[in-house]
C-alpha cells in the first residue's frame, strides 16, 4: 500500500509539471500570436474614428481654468464678433477707433448719447436745436450774414439806444423830482393823454379805477354793478344782502344759521317769512307776541279785538280782569264749560 501510495504521487507531481509547462507554453504561444495579430490590426485610425464618431453633437463642460491657452491651435482660430457679449475688452483698437481710456467716457443709449469729458473735433454739424448749459466762448469769427450775428448786432444797437436815452432822462428826472421833494408841486390842472383828470377841486369822470382805502363824508354815491360794505351789505342785480353774497330774494338777512326773507310771492302778493325749516317769532317789547310754527300753525298769547280780549286758562279768572273778557278753557272735558267771560 505504501508502494502505490508513492507511485501515485510521483504520477500526480509528474502531471503537475507536465501541466505547468504545458501552460506556459500555450501561454506564450498566444500571447506572441495575439501580439503579431494585433500589431496587423491599425488600432490608432480605429480608436480616432471611434472618437470621432462618438463626439460628433456632443458637448463638455469644462471645468474653469482647465485649458491652457498654449494648448489652442491659434492659427486656426476665428471669434466673430457676435459671439462676444458682456465684459469689457481693454485696449481696444480697429481701423476708425483707438481706446486708450481708463474709465468709461462715452455711454451711447436709445434717446441720448452722453459724453463724460471734453469732446474735440474738427468740424461739427447739428441739425436740430442746440442748447447750452454753461458758457459759450467762441475763438473764431463769425460770419457777418449769419442770422446770430445780425440779431445779436440789432440787440446791442438797441439796447444801447435806449440805455442812451435813459440816462439822459434820468439825468432831468432826478432833477425834476429833488425840486418836487424839496418844494412840491402845484397844479391847478392835470391833464393824461389829452383827458383831463384834476382841474382844481374837481375829479374828472374820466377817472372810472381807483383803489381807495378811505375818502371823507360823500354827499352822494352812485354805484352800478355788485356792492359789498364792511363784508356785511352786499348789493347786486336788485336784490340785497346781509351777511350773505347770495340773495334769494329782494333783501335777504342772515343772522349765523337763521334766514330771513323779503320779496315777492306772486303777482300783487308780498311774502316776509323764513325759507328755511325754522320758527318765526313777531316780538314786542321782547315778548313772543305772535309765533309762526314750521308745521303751518300760529301760536298767540293773548288777541285783542277792539276792546274784548281774548285768553285761555284752565281755571275760572277772577274779577280783576277788564270786563268783556273771554277766557277759553284750555283743560275741557266733556260736558264742561268752553270758556268764560269776565
């Protein structure tokens, strides 16, 4: 048993070696046969047309600052101009414009272009109205046909004139007005534009606005149009006011909420009354002697017809008034006296 023990393993290390040879063998049989196979197959072309085909529509983000400028083929590189959009380019320059500014100098907008600094050309042309905000100093000439310049001449030539002429005026008027300061004036008559205004005492009727704040007594006094005295009275158009500018009837007096009216009612029919809702009192001696209530009704003290008055008690009088003397019962009740007389 020992013996086919020992044989069996020597046959199996046997085969173990066998084995391992073998595959090394085969091993390097491939990989020199995979080696020449794929040295035969143009792997770069595939791999590029692979990519190629595979990057074809695609796009990358890439991260900031990845690509180095060096690594861009410049040569073969065009930007239009309508690509770049935003930010400031510095040290911009083309055919017709050099910048060489180091802060903004020019803002061009829909309805106006505004320039920051001085601004320095050879000729310039505006067609339209030109307004100046400052001073205007002008180094050339001007051409003496040009509208400007024969307004500005006919300005000055008259402004001259007429400063000529005033002072020259002056010159007599200061003199003429130290005489009347220091002795007065004296005219029997004045006279504006030919018209008479003064002649002695007399004011003449061509005087028709004045403001006066106070003459003495007038023997007469005749206005037409609207009168307002002492912002009380007020007259205008045949009616008259007090302490109202609105009338509603020939005279009208208002005394704070209370109205009273006089006027006409209707053809040959005068009204006195109040318009408002509110009681009419007729008073004597400060009594309310006749009251005329808002709902249409009269309220008396005490009437007199001749000589018999009329009363209201609600108790018998007494002998001590005048005889004659009716005295209604203001406390009836039924089958009781109406009244009674004295």
């Amino acid at each position: 048993m020992d013996i086919d023990k020992q044989v069996k393993e020597i046959v199996q290390s046997i085969i173990a070696e066998v084995n391992t040879k073998i595959q090394s063998q085969i091993q390097d049989i491939v990989e020199k046969q995979v080696s020449a196979t794929v040295k035969q197959i143009p792997l770069q072309s595939l791999f590029q047309n692979l990519f190629a085909t595979a990057l074809t529509g695609e796009q990358f983000n890439f991260p900031d600052n990845s690509i180095p400028g060096a690594a861009i083929k410049q040569t073969d590189l065009s930007i239009s101009g309508n690509q770049i959009t935003g930010g400031i380019i510095t040290n911009f320059g083309s055919t017709g414009i050099d910048d060489k500014a180091t802060a903004c100098q020019l803002t061009v907008m829909d309805d106006v272009t505004v320039v920051e600094n001085n601004l320095l050309t050879k000729d310039l042309t505006v067609k339209g109205t030109t307004t100046i905000e400052g001073d205007l100093n002008v180094t050339g000439t001007m051409p003496k046909d040009s509208a400007l310049y024969v307004s500005i001449v006919a300005d000055a030539t008259e402004n001259v004139r007429s400063g000529l002429n005033q002072a020259v005026f002056s010159g007599f008027s200061d003199l003429v007005f130290k005489q009347i300061k220091e002795n007065g004036i004296d005219l029997a008559r004045i006279t504006v534009n030919g018209q008479e205004l003064v002649n002695g005492p007399n004011l003449s009727n061509g005087v028709i606005n004045s403001n006066l704040q106070k003459v003495g007594t007038l023997k007469e006094l005749q206005v037409a149009g609207e009168t307002l005295l002492g912002q009380t009275l007020y007259v205008s158009n045949k009616r008259v006011g007090v302490n109202t500018l609105e009338p509603t009837q020939a005279l009208t007096v208002w005394d704070q909420e209370v109205e009273i009216g006089f006027g006409k009612l209707q053809e040959n029919t005068a009204i006195l009354g109040t318009p408002r809702n509110q009681p009419l009192i007729v008073s004597a001696n400060g009594k309310k002697n006749l009251t005329l209530n808002i709902d249409g009704s009269i309220a008396v003290n005490r009437v007199s017809i001749g000589s018999v008055t009329l009363d209201s008690s609600d108790t018998p009088p007494s002998n001590d008034q005048p005889i004659g003397t009716i005295v209604f019962n203001s406390n009836p009740s039924l089958g009781g006296p109406l009244g009674w007389v004295v």
